[in-house]
C-alpha cells in the first residue's frame, strides 16, 4: 500500500468519529510490515475530555499495548496536522514518522480564521526536540479539506 492508501483509511477512521457526534479527525498506526496495528478517533465531545484528540488516543493506546519507545519503527498517519499536545506525545513515545492530510493553516482557514489556541505546528515542535521523528504532510489536503466541507 502507499502512503495515499494509508491516508484514505485514515480519512474513513475521521468520518466515523464524526459519526459518533466529534469533529473529523482520525488517525492509524502502521508497523513496519505494513500492517494496520492501531486506529483512533478524535472523541473529545463524546468523552468530554480535551485530550481526546486521534493521534494522542492513539499513541496512548499503542504505548500501553506495545509499550513506550516501541513505536520507532511504526507510521502515524492522520487525516490533519497534529497539535503540539498531539506533537509532543508522538515525540514521547518515540514514533519514527508521521504523515498528515489537512495542513493547520488550512484547517483554520476553512474554521473561518482565528488562530487555534496554541498556533505551533508539528514540525516546529518537533525542530524543538532531540526527536528524529519524519514528518511528511500534507498528503491529499483537499479529500482531507472535504471532512470540514
């Protein structure tokens, strides 16, 4: 599989979440044979909890089950550029790469402007650390654009 096919599974993971009444965002994990370990949904409505964020249920999940430090070989992929909360879980547990859809400066544009709470990107907070985590994006922005139309 390539890395669109990878996106577009992520995309399906976002339409679900927002399914289940939470905004669209959603995230996979894939190991190093390919193989779709973890997914997780954005659920901070429905949770009522401000950290429920895709990527960071997902590096929750995969730490917990593989263990922390075990994700250097995996690849996140998630349907919009990761917070800096989101960010900075990635560079805690180690994961080798990433790869986001919906850039930020995108998504606050269709939000219609205003700058999100904490305006700092994934690459810069990951610039920021030893992390030698790889960080490609966007990847098909406008079919990831599309979850927000």
């Amino acid at each position: 599989m390539t890395d669109e096919d990878y996106m577009k599974l992520a995309f399906a993971v976002a339409r679900r979440a927002e399914e289940n009444g939470n905004t669209p965002f959603g995230a996979i994990l894939v190991d190093q044979d390919g193989d779709v370990v973890f997914e997780a949904e954005n659920n901070v409505i429905s949770h009522s909890d401000c950290t429920g964020h895709a990527e960071t249920n997902l590096v929750r999940d995969a730490c917990l089950r593989l263990g922390v430090g075990a994700l250097g070989g995996h690849i996140l992929y998630t349907s919009a550029e990761p917070c800096c909360m989101c960010s900075a879980a990635m560079i805690w547990a180690g994961l080798g790469r990433m790869v986001f859809g919906l850039s930020s400066g995108r998504l606050t544009e269709i939000r219609g402007g205003g700058a999100p709470i904490l305006d700092l990107g994934a690459r810069e907070v990951v610039s920021r650390s030893r992390a030698e985590m790889i960080i490609d994006g966007p990847l098909l922005e406008d079919e990831a654009a599309a979850l927000f139309a």
